[in-house]
C-alpha cells in the first residue's frame, strides 16, 4: 500500500462522492472496498441508469439526487470530487476540517506498481498509448488509465498486480492531489484550455505542475525544451530534469506531423527509464495503431482524403494538425470555445487552409478572426458543412474534420463529432463506389 495514507483512515469513515460518473462510481467502489460508508451526490438523476443504481445498491453505497445541501456534507470525513466539478460549486456545504480529494489521488493510496503520469494541454492519450504499446512489446504488465477513460479506483478494485501504471493526467484530476506521486512525470506542452473552468492561464498552468510537486530526487521529471528556461524559476519539483524536442526524426507509420514527432521523443525518455534502448522503441513503432479521431484517415475517394482529428479539441491541436498535413486543406472547425488566441492560427491557415466551413456554436469568434485567410461558410450542421466541403473539394485536397473547441454544443463527446464526421463521409458516397 502506498505509505501516504492506510486502509485504517478509510474503514470506518464516511465518505461523500460528488459525482456518478465514470470515476465517480469507482471511488465509491473503492471506498465501500475498503469498509468505508460511503454516500454518492449527482445532481443529474438521468447521468444514473438502472445497471448504475443496482450496482450501488449492491454495494451498499447510498446516492442522492439533486442541488446539494449542507446536510448531505455534515457527517464526512473526507470528500471525494469528481473530475471537471470545480470546487467551487461545494465548497460552501464542505466542513472547515474535511479535505476534498481528487479520485486520483483517493486510488492513489492503495497502489504499489510504479507510475508514469503524463499531462498536457495536448497529445496526452497518444502518448499514453504509445508508452503502453512500447512496454507491452518489451514484456511488462501495463496497466493503462487515469483520463483515458478507465479510472485508477478500477485498477485497485480488480486486483491485477501491474509492473507499470501508465496514467492519462488532467488538470482536473490534478487540482485536488495531495499525495500523488509518479515515478516518472511528464509535461508535453502547455497552452490556453480549460479557460472556462480555470480562473485563467496561472491557474491552468500550476494545476498541470502539480503532478511534480511530490516526485522526490530519485524520480523522473520530463518536459518540453522550449520550457527549460521557465521552468528554472520556482522550484516545481526535486525530481531529475530531461527535455525532449521533435528533432529526431521517428519512423512510425500511424503518427504523422512534428508534434507526434516530439510525443514519441517523450515516450522514448521514458522508456530509457526501463532500460528500454531506442532501437526497441524504433521496432515497437512498426505495428503501432493511431487512436480514432486522432488525425484519423477515413477514406480516400476520387483524390480527395478525409481526416477525422475531432481530438483536436484546442487550438494548439487544431494547429499542429494544419502543420502536418502537405495538401491543401478544406477545414471543418466549430464548437464551444474554450479560450486561447485564434487569431495566431491566421499564418497557418494562410498557408495550409483554402476553405473553411464553421458549424457550432463558435461561428462568430472563429469567422471574425480568420476572415479574409480563406473562404469562409457556416452551416449549423456538421453533416452539412461536409456536404458543402466535398461539393467545393477537387482531387489532391483534404478535408479535415479539426474542430478546435469542445464538443459540447452538438455533441456529447468528440468522439461523438467523429463518429458523425465518419457517418457524413460516408452518406456522400453510399450509392457509389467509395
């Protein structure tokens, strides 16, 4: 167990989770595992459907639905807060004495394998994958989690012993760690996101840093060049520095673009770490599979190539996706903006973009600040902006599906966006050959 806390400061205890989502329900688990009492909050009686409701029910864990109360508060010993609920919004009910706590760093507690933490405004879930595939190859036992979909709490109550945690961080996830420490930490990059749940950059960034501040000297801390001279004021961490850039050039097949090029140097500084040589990270990157919606090729028809980046959730992600393609561009972007500068995309949508047609709720930030680099149309549906894109389309062109914003005004998830971008590719040609 980890030496931080022990079971004997959960059993016993009353324990309140806000939160049924996907990590809510595994702290809560975790925490019923463990002998504690513990008491779900979710405001949203339809984010719990039956299987969810039976599973609690059976663990004996109690759940409430609802605005929060101070009551529901009263009796904890300590609060566990879902990931993207800001503190904010409870920290009026939580007693003076009791600690809030992140799921991450709760699961944290009981976990004894060695971690790697990797955060990051962008590239975060390549990078995560990447370093689970080049482990795999070599022989380890990986677990692979965190904000990638399978929280921690889940590895803890399955009782699978890995050799290596490989953790997707969020600045989320960070806010409310106290103890969390991975052996080796890694930043990829660092830009204005989130700005709609962090008060503002300073925030944003000292969130990302956290994963550092408890490495001691023995530990890995990784991190971009370009951030070395920031990084020598402030004493972010007692862990080893190494920085990493895109200057060697990687072959893998399935990542294209410079930016890939330095999420791969950083996942090779981490492998060093397990004596993993270069030439075996070279080998393993052979078969490596690109995620969906990550510079995804759908399908190429009659010259023209469709890509699926609908991860690009930021503008710096919509950027690098620009930057790495080498053919002219017909670019689908739009959604709900999430802070930052658009008006710096304007040189490269100069060079790269031709056409650009906005859907969503962005239309208006978007058309103000690109207008006159490129054509530019809205459609208030995606499935119409692709129709109107693959009409203007000529062979030896791309259209490009990287929206730069959050998914959330159309959308449940930018997964979602894809699957609808893949099934709009696919209705232009159903009655052809494609």
């Amino acid at each position: 167990m980890n030496s931080y806390t022990s079971k004997d400061i959960i059993q016993g205890k009353n324990i309140v989770v806000v939160g049924a989502g996907i990590s809510g329900i595994g702290a809560a688990r975790l925490g019923a595992q463990k002998g504690a009492y513990v008491r779900v909050l979710e405001k949203d009686r339809e984010a719990v459907d039956a299987d969810k409701a039976k599973l609690l029910e059976d663990k004996k864990i109690d759940i409430s639905f609802g605005e929060h109360a101070y009551k529901q508060f009263a009796d904890a010993h300590m609060i566990v807060l879902s990931p993207g609920i800001p503190l904010g919004q409870i920290k009026g009910f939580v007693p003076e004495d009791v600690q809030v706590y992140s799921e991450l760093e709760f699961a944290y507690w009981f976990v004894q394998a060695p971690v790697v933490g990797v955060t990051g405004t962008n590239g975060k879930t390549t990078t995560v994958r990447l370093l689970e595939h080049v482990f795999r190859h070599a022989g380890y036992n990986v677990f692979l989690g965190g904000n990638i979909g399978v929280p921690l709490s889940e590895y803890v109550l399955s009782g699978q012993e890995a050799d290596i945690l490989v953790l997707e961080v969020s600045s989320f996830q960070l806010e409310l760690v106290r103890g969390f420490r991975p052996h080796v930490g890694v930043l990829l990059n660092i830009s204005p996101n989130h700005l709609d749940f962090h008060t503002d950059m300073q925030q944003y960034f000292r969130s990302k840093m956290r994963l550092f501040e408890n490495q001691k000297c023995e530990d890995l801390a990784i991190f971009p060049e370009q951030m070395a001279e920031t990084l020598q004021e402030g004493n972010w961490t007692r862990a080893e520095k190494k920085f990493f850039s895109a200057g060697k050039n990687w072959d893998c097949p399935a990542l294209i673009g410079e930016h890939n090029q330095a999420n791969i140097q950083a996942a090779a500084l981490v492998c060093a770490r397990w004596g993993i040589r270069e030439l075996e990270v070279e080998y393993a990157l052979q078969d490596f599979q690109s995620y969906p919606h990550r510079l995804q090729q759908v399908c190429e028809k009659n010259g023209v190539l469709f890509i699926d980046d609908s991860k690009a959730t930021t503008l710096e992600a919509l950027k690098a996706a620009l930057k790495s393609l080498h053919r002219p561009v017909l670019l689908l972007a739009g959604g709900v903006f999430k802070g930052g500068d658009p008006e710096s995309l304007r040189e490269v949508i100069k060079k790269k973009v031709r056409t650009i047609a906005l859907f969503g709720e962005s239309r208006d930030i978007f058309q103000e600040a690109w207008k006159n680099c490129a054509q530019i149309f809205w459609k208030e549906t995606l499935q119409e902006a692709v129709e109107e894109l693959n009409r203007l389309a000529t062979p030896g062109d791309v259209v490009l599906l990287s929206p730069g914003t959050s998914s959330f005004d159309l959308f449940n998830s930018y997964k979602e966006r894809g699957r609808a971008f893949q099934e709009a590719v696919s209705k232009l040609h159903e009655h052809s050959s494609f």
